[in-house]
C-alpha cells in the first residue's frame, strides 16, 4: 500500500489487515521509532476530530508533526496547493494527510508525490480513515461483516463517509441500505433505498450522517423538528432497534436534528468509541504506509507481528 485515499479499490483482505493492525496495535502498542520521521497535516477545510486523531496518532507512533496551518501559510499569497504539498516533501515531510474541499484532489495529488498521502476527506468524494474507524467499530461488536444489515441514514448525496462506507461494507461481505429525503439520495451508488420506520426494525448497525449543508447548492432551510421526525433517529424509531444494533455517527453531530439529543450517549450509541478508535485505526494506516515505503523503519514496525 504506497497511499490510502479511497474504500473502493480496497481487497477484504487490505481492509482486514489493517483491522488486524489496529487490533494489534490496540494490545500491543508500539515502541519508539529509532529514527526521526516527519508528518505534514494539509488541511484545507475544517476538522476537529480528523486532524486532532492524526496528530495524536502520529506522536504516539513517534513521528514529529509539521506545524501547517492553512490560514498562515504562502496559499494566502496564492501558492496551489499541488506546491505547497511538494514544498514539503521537498523538506523532508515522510507522509502527508490531507484533506480538500473538492472531490478527487487528494488522489490526485497522490499520484503527483513520492511519499505516502493520506486522503482525509475529499469534498463529497471519500473518507476512508473514517470509514476505516467505522468498520473497527462495527468489527468489535460484531466480529464479522459477513450479512451484517447496515443502514446509512441522511445526506447521502453530499456524504464522503456514505461512499468509502458503502464500497468497503459490500466488498466485505454486508448488505447495505439507504434511508435519505429523496432529493439526498445519491444515483450514482447503487443500494437499496429503505423506508426509515421499516428498516429500523431489521438492522445491526443505524450509521446516521450529518446534513452537509456546506456543500448544498441550494440554499437548505431545516425545520429541525420536522426533519427529525421524518428522516431522523427519534427516541420512539430507537426503540423499535434491535436489541443487539448500535448507532454511528461520523460526526460533528447536529445534535436534535439527525439524532434526538438524548440518543447521542444512549447505552446502543458508540458515537465517541468511533472517535476512540479513530487514533488506532489511523496508526495503523500510517504504520502500514511507512512499512510499504521505506526500509529503515521496516524492523521496528515488524515486531509485534
Ligand atoms: N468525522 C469527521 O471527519 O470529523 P471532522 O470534520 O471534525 O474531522
């Protein structure tokens, strides 16, 4: 693996050894690299819980973070960002994690680099390390994906976290479903769309998506209380859950609008375990991305194998 930018050229296998990666890392933890390793975040639109869980995970793996910050850098005199990411590697960053506003940008510059990139989130194209930390999620509930019922719920059209989802959840063997206001849903992926109140009944795991109002055309106007009662996770839709089925959530959380408030840290609800897990499964990326580009870090990365 020379990057990870996208769920859908992902093997089982691929997904399943990171998974194992992570779990190991989970156990075992890991030891101090014997060399000095550096980490660039690119981070062209906003995030809390991406960036900050990558630069734990990157310092609890030993690398050093490059201090990049959008807002102060040279973009501001208009440099692109294809240079701005090449001025880095050019100074010595060893892997790059970025995330874009438009989709397919980070892939591309991936294929433009030497070193290993990491998309974390391409407008409403893909979010793999999220999706990543989903599956770990879901693998530790249930131990298997094999005809696991997943029902995404909400903005799918606009959601990079309902795409990578989708491509790696069918490629590992579960059924996926969509419930979504017509005008959300998305053509182009082809699932099965669900009544929300019938589908609730029969699935292991309600993965809801926050309504990506930054990326509307139209200018959407919510009637919060109405949008959770028809396309939302009410108290009375969680009720009717199975008594095993969890709830996710990519997060942020439009608390009271995709999700009743008092559902977000319910007993079914492992919405902050996501985020926990986040760091493990990103260590195991980058862990496996600089096993797979260099030599020198090859021994230290093996010894818990
Ligand atoms: N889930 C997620 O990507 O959150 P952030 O936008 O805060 O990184």
């Amino acid at each position: 693996m020379n990057n990870f930018v996208s769920m859908k050229e992902m093997s089982a296998i691929q997904i399943h050894q990171l998974l194992k990666t992570a779990s190991d890392i989970e156990r075992n933890g890991v030891s101090p690299l014997s060399e000095q390793l550096f980490a660039a975040n690119l981070f062209f639109e906003p995030s809390t819980r991406t960036k900050m869980s990558f630069v734990v995970a990157e310092k609890k793996l030993g690398l050093e973070v490059l201090d990049f910050d959008a807002g102060s850098s040279s973009l501001q005199k208009g440099e692109s960002v294809y240079d701005t990411a090449k001025t880095l590697e050019s100074i010595g960053a060893n892997l790059l994690v970025v995330r874009h506003p438009v989709a397919n940008q980070v892939q591309q510059l991936a294929k433009q680099l030497t070193i290993p990139v990491i998309n974390a989130g391409d407008g409403a194209g893909e979010h793999p390390t999220q999706c990543l930390l989903d599956l770990y999620t879901m693998y530790q509930e249930f131990q298997s994906f094999q005809g696991l019922n997943v029902l995404i719920v909400g903005d799918v059209v606009h959601s990079r976290v309902a795409r990578s989802n989708a491509y790696a959840l069918k490629t590992l063997g579960a059924n996926v479903y969509f419930s979504s206001k017509p005008q959300w849903q998305d053509a182009e992926l082809d699932f099965p769309y669900l009544d929300l109140d019938e589908a609730i009944e029969m699935c292991d795991v309600v993965m809801l998506l926050r309504i990506q109002l930054e990326r509307h055309e139209e200018n959407t106007v919510l009637d919060q209380d109405s949008y959770l009662a028809k396309y939302g996770l009410t108290i009375e839709r969680e009720r009717k859950m199975k008594d095993h089925a969890i709830i996710l959530h990519p997060a942020p959380v439009n608390r009271g609008i995709e999700i009743a408030d008092q559902l977000v840290e319910c007993e079914r609800s492992r919405i902050f375990t996501q985020m926990k897990n986040g760091v493990t499964t990103r260590m195991a990326v980058i862990q496996q991305l600089l096993q797979s580009g260099g030599t020198t870090h090859v021994n230290h990365f093996n010894q818990f194998e």
